[in-house]
C-alpha cells in the first residue's frame, strides 16, 4: 500500500470545497492537495500512460510520469506491454535516463544492477559482497499492476478496485471509436516527435478548459479574426454568434469524462469539412496534387485531411482534439506540462498525412497559447486569499437547457459548464474514497 494519509482527508472538508456549481480557489492553489492529487487522482483511476504505436517493435520503451512516479513504458522481449516503476531497488536511482529507445535490459547508472525489461534483477556487480540470503526475486522492478489498452491507448492504474478499462471509458469509449474510424478501422500512428508546452498554471485549468464552449469567441478572437479576413463563415466561427442556439453540445460522459461536438456545425455533404477550414499557406498545392490524382475521391480526402471536431476529454489527463492526442502532465501545482502528438494513418494518401500535419500545427501553434495564458492568468488571480469561489455555475439551475439519457450522460448547449461540473465530482469522489494503491514487484520466477 502506498498511501494511508487519512490524517490528510480529515483536514480538508471536500464536500465544502467541490460544491455542486462552484469550488473552492485552493483546489487550484493548495500545494498539499496537489501532492495528494499526483496519489489519487494519478493513481486511483485509470490514466493514459502512452500509444501501442509509440513502442511498436519488442524491447522498444518511452519513459514518462504516473502522477509524479518515474515509469518506463514498455514492450518486453516476450511482446506483453508492460509500464515498470523507473526506481531502482537499491539505493533508488532512476534506472532508465533516456525518453524512449529499444533494449533488453536497464543498467542502472549509479552502481551498475541490471534488469531485463521484463523488470527482473538479473545481474548484480560483485555479487559475493552479498550475504547468502540476498534473495535477488525480492529486488526486481516494482510495475504498474493494472495496463491494459483499448484499440492502442494504453492506460494504467494502481488501484485494485478500479473498473475494467471498457467499464471505465464507458461513453468515452464510443467516441474514441468514431474518432479513429472516421477512416474504418484505421492504424493510427501518434508521432514521437512531440510539440510540449509549459504554462505557469494548474493542470485543472486544461481541464476545464477542455469542455468549456464559452471562452471562444473571446480568447481566440485573432484566430477567428484570421477567419473573418474571408467572406465565408469559416471553422470555428460557429462559437462566436449565439452558440447556444446553433446545433453543438457539450457533453458530461461520467467517470470525470467530456465531449464538445462541433461536427453538426458541418454541412453533411462530402468536402463541407474541408472548405470550412481557416487558410494555411502552403496547402493548396496539395490541394491540387489530391484532386488531380483522386478526382471524384478528393473530398473524401480533404475531409479526413482536417481536424475531427471533436473534443473528447479522458479523465484524467487524455485530450483527443481534433486530430491530435493532447496529454497533461502536472510538474507542481502552478506548473504544468502540455504535449501534443499529432498522428497519421497508416492506410491514407501521403497527402492526406501531410496535410493533417499542417491542421495539427494550425490550432496548437495558434489557439494554445491563447489558452495558456488565460491559465497562467486564473493561477495569478486565484492567488487572492480573501476571494474564495470559482464559479462554473453557467446552466447551473436551468433544468430545461439539459437531458440526461439512460447512461446518466448529460448534454446541454454548448456554452454550458455542465461537463466541468461532472468531472469535479469525480475529483471530489477520488479525492475522498478509501482504496488502496498496490506498486507491484515484478512475478518471481
Ligand atoms: S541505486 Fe541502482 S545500482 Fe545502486
Ligand atoms: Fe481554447
């Protein structure tokens, strides 16, 4: 067991501090609940840890964080995908330096002890310095006792009484299914050369941004304003007039899980996609090169070439935006990182995977930052002592303006803060459930 704070949960009155439509600043402030987060909430549900495409060959690895556990993602020389604690079991060192590569085996830097990527101690420098009942099996790696992946999104926990992944993605899991089968079946590809970005600012505030429909047409007003330079309506545009009246929702799936639709913002006809994007410079003469060689197929191709339009937000720290997979990763509590990956398809044209590369550049490089400062600026403001509440009560109280079907999954218009509401719930329930976290020892052979 690795945590048995209760002391901590008795200090803090959480029913007080997550209110149905508000909650408390220190959520966001509060460096103890976030050491406590990075336990919990990194730890007592399922987190997305990496893609199956990032490690696609045995032996291959990537090294990332559970919470603020060091981990090596990895496929072992037996080809079961396995995410091994990056703690070496004598003196504690890290034992893998590296952000991903390919090998059998991890020597630890500090003292020279190796490990098979299966996580088993496999060697020991001068080892009759040990006395005889050093009994090596007690010494392999601990791992992440629960991965498993859903159509290549590998997830992991710590807590034996977690759902089964299906169970836990629940409605998610429909959407991640039409996100990757806007090309049937397709071999998604996420790319390892990744765009990382750090804001002075809680890891929440991605969150809640994630669901939030309203902020739009306000922070990203020189985006949209790129947009207006040309006389159509184009993407996006649909957030700045009345968005409550036009066709988008927003969505609370449970499980702290979100979804924002923009798609019924789209005609239904073949090429709607593509002709509603903003201008990116260059991509017409790829324009050009698909419709010369596919003709009638071209449309078909430019849709899937753009963004998605889909925002779906996996609890706790998996965004699928558009094209690209958006991952959060809290450094301190006004401290957090932001890695996109974009991804291509296997299956697809070259000019299709080029052209989504130069979409996936278009909103991170533009809008992101927006974003960012934005929550740099919450972070700032919230350090006020004397003003305490953080409002996410738009919607809050109109019950007409939303429908809650047999999964409990509520939809409203998409200005709405139901979905931010939802998930803070969720929050509240990990934060105050008793469960036991397990870093499990490598099997003994
Ligand atoms: S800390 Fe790893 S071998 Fe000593
Ligand atoms: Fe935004």
């Amino acid at each position: 067991m690795l945590h048995g704070n209760s002391e901590f949960k008795q200090d803090y009155d959480w029913d007080y501090l997550i209110q149905p439509e508000r909650v408390h600043r220190c959520v966001y402030t509060d460096a103890r609940i976030f050491q406590e987060e990075m336990i919990r909430i990194f730890g007592g549900t399922w987190v997305y840890l990496a893609h199956e495409s990032e490690i696609p060959n045995l032996n291959d690895f990537k090294t990332s964080n559970l919470g603020h556990r060091p981990i090596i993602i990895l496929r072992d020389r037996q080809d079961k995908i396995r995410a091994l604690f990056n703690r070496c079991t004598h003196r504690g060192s890290t034992v893998c330096r590296e952000t991903r590569g390919c090998a059998k085996t991890f020597t630890c830097p500090y003292h020279g002890w190796t490990y098979s990527n299966t996580g088993k101690l496999t060697g020991v420098p001068w080892a009759k310095g040990y006395a005889a009942d050093f009994h090596r099996p007690e010494f392999n790696l601990g791992q992440i006792p629960w991965v498993e992946s859903y159509r290549g999104f590998i997830f992991g926990t710590l807590n034996s009484e977690a759902p089964d992944l299906i169970t836990y993605l629940g409605r998610a899991k429909d959407l991640l299914d039409q996100w990757i089968d806007r090309f049937p079946n397709a071999q998604i590809t996420v790319q390892s050369s990744a765009h990382k970005m750090i804001y002075q600012g809680n890891w929440k505030f991605t969150y809640d941004n994630a669901a939030d429909g309203y902020h739009v047409a306000f922070s990203h007003r020189s985006l949209l304003a790129v947009a207006n330079r040309l006389e159509t309506e184009k993407d996006m545009q649909y957030f700045a007039h009345n968005p409550d009246e036009g066709p988008m929702y927003v969505q609370y799936l449970g499980h702290g899980h979100m979804f924002i639709d923009q798609r019924p913002s789209y005609e239904k006809r073949a090429g709607a996609f593509w002709q509603q994007q903003r201008p990116q410079p260059g991509r017409e003469a790829y324009e050009a090169k698909i419709r010369e060689k596919w003709g009638d197929r071209a449309d078909y191709w430019l849709d899937l070439s753009i963004g998605s339009q889909m925002n779906l937000t996996i609890f706790p720290n998996l965004l699928v935006v558009g094209n690209q997979i958006e991952v959060i990763e809290p450094l301190a509590v006004d401290r957090t990182q932001l890695t996109i990956y974009a991804t291509t398809i296997a299956e697809v044209p070259d000019e299709v995977n080029v052209l989504r590369m130069r979409t996936q550049e278009d909103f991170p490089s533009f809008g992101i930052p927006d974003d960012m400062i934005n929550f740099a600026e919450c972070q700032r403001g919230l350090s006020i002592p004397e003003i305490e509440w953080v409002a996410m009560n738009r919607g809050f109280g109109i019950s007409d303006r939303h429908h809650i079907d047999e999964d409990d999954v509520i939809t409203g218009p998409v200005t709405d803060e139901l979905a931010i509401r939802g998930y803070h719930q969720e929050w509240k329930r990990l934060m105050k459930a008793d469960f036991k976290l397990t870093a499990q020892a490598v099997e003994h052979d």
